[in-house]
C-alpha cells in the first residue's frame, strides 16, 4: 500500500482548517441535527422541504468534516519563520514586479487549503509558485495567467 501524500500547510494555515473543523463539529452539527429533528416533526417526510434542505446541509457539513480530518492527519506543517535561502520555496514571500506595468504584487507560498490570492496566498501547485519555486532574486520568470503570458521579476524573497 502507498503512503499516504503529505499535505503541506503553513501553521496559521493549519490552525485556521483546525478552527474550521471545531466549529463545522461544535456549531454547525448540532445546529443541523436540531434542524432534521424540528423538519421531521412536521410530519410528512416525502415532502417536506426543511427536512430534505437540512438533510442536504448534514451531507455538505459531514463531507467538509471529513475532507478536512483527511486534511489535517496528513499535514506537513511547515514554519516559514524557521526557513531560509536565497531561492523561493514553500513559506517564502515573494515581492514581485510586472515586467511590463511595473505594478509590484507580493505573493506567500502556501498549501493548496489556504490558498487565497486575495489575501496574497497562492497555492505551492498554482502556475505563479510552480514557475517562482527554485529562483532567486534578480530573476525573471514567464507565467500564464488568464490574462495571457506575464513576465515577473524577483524584487525580494523574505521568509516568516
């Protein structure tokens, strides 16, 4: 049998999922459970909307619980506070600038449940990080976005 994959997370990245699960465990199940059993007193379950909704809920609630369990038990929490190098890697922050606009963007590479570019997190299997991981500062690097080809370059690599 093969072993299971590691799943690599940052630790505020794992403490944020372990925050998620005791909430969707602690809150949301008790709170569907009260919901099944309110929509079932009402009689009639064939059609019964509140019941078949609440059920629906209960399905999504225990498939998130389960993902995130799964997720969780095969974390490789990594601290970028304790990394270094010269080369950009899982953990690094990376501050980049468009070749071509000059706009500087700064981007953490982090694990695929924690990625949120809005926040400046990409995930380690986004095109961004796959084409930054192994460069160093000074470089140029080509990445497809959905807005077409863009070239970047390494301003900064800061860990932590």
């Amino acid at each position: 049998m093969m072993a299971m994959e590691r799943v690599p997370m940052t630790v505020q990245g794992f403490k944020h999922l372990e925050s998620e699960l005791q909430r969707l465990k602690s809150v949301e199940r008790p709170r569907i459970v009260a919901a099944i059993a309110e929509a079932r007193a009402h009689g009639d379950l064939s059609e019964n909307a509140e019941y078949h909704a609440a059920k629906d809920a209960q399905g999504m609630n225990e498939a998130r619980v389960a993902e995130l369990e799964d997720k969780l038990s095969r974390a490789d929490v990594i601290d970028p506070k304790t990394l270094s190098g010269d080369t950009v890697k899982f953990g690094a922050t990376v501050k980049l600038e468009d070749e071509d606009t000059e706009e500087q963007v700064t981007y953490q590479i982090v694990g695929e449940m924690e990625a949120d570019v809005k926040s400046g997190k990409v995930s380690i299997t986004s095109p961004i990080a796959r084409a930054l991981i192994s460069k160093a500062e000074g470089d140029s690097v080509e990445v497809t976005t959905p807005k077409g080809p863009r070239s970047y370059e390494i301003l900064e690599i800061s860990w932590g």
